[in-house]
C-alpha cells in the first residue's frame, strides 16, 4: 500500500525534472531533440518532433496567463509572468527578478513552485500518469531521492547579503518606520524603565531605501542606547538638510556614563553600519561619554527627488509594463498613448526624460522625434528610442539620447534612465 501511494509522486518528479531540463533548453535543438519527453508526450515520430514539443510547452504556459480581471499582484499572474519570460522568452533568472522586484532566493523559489504548476498543469491534461507507467516501468527504482542537505548557520555576511538580495530598495516613507521600531521596541523600554522622546515630522521628505532594513538598524541602534540609560531617555530628533535626513539617537540620564563605549557596543555599532549601507546611507557617532549624554549617533539617509519619465506607446500593455518597471523607484511615470498626446504631455509635464516608440499609427515616433528635438520647451529633454527594430544608429543621427531595444527589461530601462538623468541633472535623484 504504501509503494502504490509513493509511485505517482516520483512519477511527477521524475516529470518535473525532465520537464525542468527541456525548459532552460528550449530552443536548443540538441538538447529537445533527446528528451525523453517526446515520447512521453507521442511526438517522437512527427515530421519535427522538436518544433512539436516546443509548441506543447508554449502552449501549456500560454494556457496558464489568468483572467485580464484577475488583480495583477495575483498568484496566478506571477506564475504566469516567470513562466513566459524565464522560458518562453528565455530571459536570465536575474532579469525577472529585477522585473519583478524579487531577490535572487526568493526569485528562486518562485520559479520552482511555477515549474511544479506547469508540471502538474501538463500531467493533468495530458494524463501523462497512465502513459508513463507504460513507457517507463522501471521508473520508480530509477529515481534517487535528494539526500537531506546539512545544516549550515549562515554567517554575518552571508546575512547581508541575503537581506541585499530579498528587500528591494524604493521610496520610503521615514515616519512609519521609526514608529514600527519604536512598537518593536516597547517591551524592552517599558523593562528599564527608559522613555522615548521622539515629535513625529509629517513633512519628512522620502529617502531611497531599503525600508525593512533600514527598521532593522533602528532597532539595533536604539536598542543599544536604552542599555546605557536605564530609567532614562531617548531622543529621537528627525533633521532635514540638503540632499539628506538626519536622525539623531542620543540618551540622557542622572546615571555617571561609561568612561568608554563597551567592546561589544562597537562590534553592534559596526553591524548597524552596514544595514545603514544596504540601505544607501551612513551611521555617524556623534559623542559616546559626554556627561548627561552617555550616547549619541545619527542615522544619515540622502533624499532623492523622483524625476518624471514620460513613457510614449501606442501598446498599453507596454505602458503597463514600463509602470510596474518605475514603480517604487526614484522615477515617476508618465504615459501617452499617441505622437499627438505625447507632445502635448511633453509640453505640459517637462518631464526629464522621454521614452519614445517609434512603430505608432498616425504621426510615427521618427516625426516626433524631430518635433521634441527642434521645439524649445523640449528640446534639452533626453529623448531615448526605444523599438524592436535594430536601429541604433538611425535614433542617434536623428538626435535621440540614446537606444534602448524591446523587450525591455528592468534593469536596462533603469540603467539607460539614470545614465540619461546624471548628464542632465546635477539635482540628486
């Protein structure tokens, strides 16, 4: 009884992985043209049975894009977004990451479990169950079952690291986390009898930066504050300068303070620094044995404007796409559908910068180009090309700032925008 109930589930592993390698392989013909697959899936002896299993794989992922009501931050979307452009499109795990705002772990994870929903999608409609017992037999004792992995206690790097990779960085609001790690914190102060003084600033402008981590240091921080100001307080004092938001931590107390700061306050100190730098800013110790004010230290964050983009396409679902791509980020997004409403929005928004299609029906982008380029509230906007056509060089003779080609990735749309930006733009973004 027990065999009966495991053979099915290996029979799916073993599937899993077959279907795993044809996926990473999928156009190349030495690889698909050996897979065991196509028998399994009968197209072993079609006049192409490579195209055959390609077009079943395309299809099944095809099969799985949801509804267009479905909410876009769905499940099933994301299931649908890896699978068409980790294997249908072929692009690098690294650049759907970065699409779609995820680290590389999580990234990681995301795809296999998108892997085991096209897996199980094929199994189920082909009734690949009945069929594979049939050609494979020996299947079940063939399968080597993965050997539990040992145990390993990541080390402090390896933790940054990690946090680097999972938490993105985009615009955050400094008030809510100063008041999530303040919550965090009130076991603790209420222990010691330490009380927190801290004005909120609703007028704080946003910092780019990692919000979960830039918590995480907070908490580190004044954590190690209240441990040398017991039945004292904390001040939290939010300042704004140019270019940047400072917070000072300091303590005050009647208690005579430490002639020198502790070994492992140092130690702490350095850890807090380096969530500080995951989050594009600095930690700076301001006194650490002044009398009545045992410890002081100010968190460094810079400000970043958010620059507009006006995003030109007559394809909406592009528009969506470069959206998604600047949401979150230090761009603000901007879209016309037409030559006729981009130049009127041009006009309108002043955007920084432009990304202009060329292929729209009516006026075409090369016109527009020529008509951003010769008009004088737009002609000092960097206009960036951007088209399926290989066409470079004729977007530069013409006076774009620079090419991009589709499809377009995240990090490429970025990487040309804050190239563009730092040419123009001697404001911080």
């Amino acid at each position: 009884m027990t065999s009966e109930k495991m053979e099915i589930p290996l029979d799916l592993a073993w599937f899993t992985h077959q279907l795993r390698v044809a996926l990473v392989s999928l156009y190349d013909p030495s690889t698909i043209r050996h897979s065991p697959l196509a028998k399994l899936f009968e197209v072993e002896r079609r006049h192409n049975p490579m195209f055959a299993l390609q077009y079943i794989v395309l299809n099944a992922i095809e099969a799985l894009k949801p509804i267009e009501s479905m909410p876009a931050s769905s499940r099933n979307w994301r299931v649908y977004q890896i699978l068409r452009r980790r294997y249908s499109e072929q692009a690098t795990q690294r650049e759907v990451a970065l699409e779609l705002n995820l680290g590389l772990r999580q990234m990681q994870r995301e795809e296999n479990l998108a892997r085991r929903t096209l897996a199980e999608y094929l199994w189920t409609t082909y009734q690949l169950e009945n069929r594979i017992k049939a050609l494979l037999p020996g299947l079940i004792q063939a399968i080597d079952l993965p050997a539990v992995p040992p145990m390993h206690v990541p080390s402090a790097s390896e933790e940054l690291e990690k946090l680097r990779e999972t938490v993105p960085a985009q615009m955050t609001d400094i008030e809510p986390v100063i008041r999530e790690a303040l919550k965090t914190l009130g076991p603790s102060l209420a222990s010691l009898g330490v009380s927190v003084v801290y004005k909120a600033e609703e007028s704080l402008p946003r910092v780019w930066s990692r919000g979960p981590v830039l918590q995480q240091a907070l908490v580190s921080l004044v954590s190690l504050a209240i441990r040398y100001t017991p039945g004292g307080q904390v001040c939290i004092q939010p300042q704004v300068e140019p270019h940047q938001v400072c917070l000072l931590i300091h303590t005050a107390t009647k208690l005579q303070p430490p002639v020198s700061l502790p070994r492992d306050l140092h130690k702490s100190l350095q850890t807090v620094e380096q969530l500080m730098q995951l989050c594009r800013g600095s930690l700076e110790i301001v006194s650490g044995g002044k009398e009545g004010q045992p410890f002081a230290a100010k968190i460094i964050l810079p400000t970043l404007n958010q620059a507009t983009v006006l995003v030109i396409d007559d394809n909406a679902d592009t528009r969506q796409l470069f959206r998604r791509y600047l949401s979150g980020s230090h761009y603000r997004f901007a879209g016309a559908a037409d030559a006729e409403e981009g130049l009127a929005l041009a006009l309108e928004l002043a955007p920084q910068l432009i990304v202009l299609d060329v292929m729209m029906p009516g006026q075409d982008g090369w016109a527009l180009l020529g008509q951003l380029r010769e008009h004088p509230q737009t002609g000092h906007i960097p206009v960036i090309v951007s088209t399926i056509l290989p066409q470079e060089e004729l977007a530069l003779d013409l006076g774009a700032a620079d090419f991009i080609r589709k499809p377009v990735s995240q990090t490429a749309l970025l990487s040309v925008l804050d190239r563009q930006l730092a040419r123009v733009s001697p404001k911080p973004y």
